[in-house]
C-alpha cells in the first residue's frame, strides 16, 4: 500500500494532460451517511411528526427539521461541529486524494454531493484535506443563524432529470465543471443542455467520477468512452450499471478502498 508519506508524481511525458476526478461525499469519501451521524447525538428517537417530513417533503427539507429539532434541546452548532468531525474515511482515501494533490498541474478535484456545504468542509478540514477542494465543492448551502440554528437549503431545484434529487442533478453539475465558459451560473438555463453527456468540447481529458449510489448513476451516463466510473463494490451504483450496461460509454472500475482508486488512476495518468 502506498505510504501517505512518500507519493509519487505523475511522469513527465502525462504532464500535458488534464483530469477531473469528482467525487461524491457519503459512503465514497467519508464511510458513512453524514447527514444521519449527527443522529446519534440524540439520546431518544426523532418526533413523529419530524419523521413525516420526510415522505411528505423529502430528504432535504427533512434535515432542515432535524437541525430545527437538535436547537430546540440546546445542541449548539459547535457541539455539532466537533460531532461531525469523528465522521469515519473510507481505508486509503485519504492517501488517494494526498497523491491527486501531489498531481494538482494535471489534476483537478471536485466534490458533488447531496451533503452540505457545512458538514463537508467540516470533516475536510479535521482530516486535513480541505485544500483538495479549494474552490469545487458543490452541495446544498447550509449557514448557521443568529440563533446557533443550522439551516440547509437545495443547491437548485432540478425540473430536467428523472434519474436525479429534486435537489441537486449531478450529471447538470459535471458538466458546467468540464464545460466552464458555457455559463457561470449553477446550471445551464436550456433543459436539452442539461441532459447532454460530454462530448469534446470538455475541458478535460479524462474525467472519472467517484461515487456509490443511486444520485451518481446521472453522471455515470454522461462520461465519454475515455473517461472512468469508479463505482465503490457492495452498493447500487454497481447493480445500476450492470443493470444498464449498454448505457454506459465510460470505462468502470469497482473499488473497495482508496488505494484501488489510487493504484487504477497511476494507470489513467500514465496512459
């Protein structure tokens, strides 16, 4: 296994190239739900009528109540935060991502996620890695009000992609990542553009998209034939593109830990 001490950097003849490696958050860089660790600050279950939010609203408006929920019995967002940072990497991710940042002339790396934009940073920082993402977070705003209370709301309102949150579409996001001089705004105005794969126009050479689950199967379907999915083994986005396997024009790679990831893209940047 690669020492987190010693990462080599890509040879110079791939110094030319440039790749985009984004990941999901949950369960690919983090080994858990983030959003539902914070649970277990509580000594007894959620309210009933705080569980109904969620098959009545959804998943984000659900959270948004338990943040309601953990400031009305006085957990201050400070208790949350030193809460959130024991949320647990997955094995070899943090040497992964220290080797992509030892390639940062050829390499850059971004986060989408169905997180937020509080906890993600949170936990960075704790294991020293927010720097890897300066700039390339893209997840649900999350802020802190006069009160100590959290709030969270959608990083915009998807009316395009049947496969996608209400809150956020991946596969929208992956592309104004690769296509940057389009539009600057979060996504595209023309519902045809967001459903577009990426063709070669891209900024990037090669694009791998990291993730586990359901919301990543969107931006599996809109890589190249000379891009990756590295799918994490044991969850769905494995039995989703097995499952529609003709749909999928990128190269997959399943991985259990980091260093499968770190070993596959010494093979990508040296190609």
């Amino acid at each position: 296994m690669e020492s987190a001490k010693i990462l080599p950097r890509a040879d110079t003849a791939a110094r030319n190239k440039r790749i985009l490696v984004a990941f999901d958050f949950d369960h690919t860089i983090v080994n858990d739900n983030s959003d539902t660790f914070i649970l277990s600050l509580l000594d007894t279950p959620l309210p009933e009528e705080i569980e109904d939010v969620r098959g009545e609203k959804g998943w984000t408006e659900y959270m948004d109540a338990i943040y309601g929920h953990l400031h009305s019995l006085g957990i201050s967002t400070a208790a949350i935060h030193q809460h959130q940072e024991r949320v647990p990497l997955v094995e070899g991710v943090k040497e992964f991502l220290e080797f992509l940042s030892t390639n940062k002339d050829i390499v850059d790396c971004a986060i989408i996620s169905d997180a937020n934009g509080l906890f993600i940073p949170w936990i960075l920082e704790a294991h020293h890695l927010l720097e890897v993402f300066t700039g390339r977070i893209h997840t649900n705003p999350a802020w802190i009000d006069d009160t100590d209370r959290m709030h969270i709301a959608f990083y915009h309102t998807n009316t395009w992609c049947e496969l996608s949150a209400r809150n956020i579409c991946k596969g929208a996001v992956l592309r104004r990542l690769c296509y940057p001089n389009a539009q600057q705004e979060d996504v595209p105005s023309a519902a045809e553009e967001l459903l577009k794969p990426l063709d070669d126009g891209c900024l990037y050479d090669c694009v791998i998209f990291v993730g586990d689950g359901q919301n990543d199967y969107c931006p599996s379907l809109r890589l190249r034939p000379q891009d990756f999915v590295f799918a994490r083994q044991r969850f769905q986005l494995v039995n989703l593109l097995k499952k529609n396997a003709e749909l999928v024009k990128a190269g997959v790679f399943t991985w259990a830990t980091g260093y499968d990831m770190l070993e596959k893209t010494k093979t990508i940047i040296k190609r």
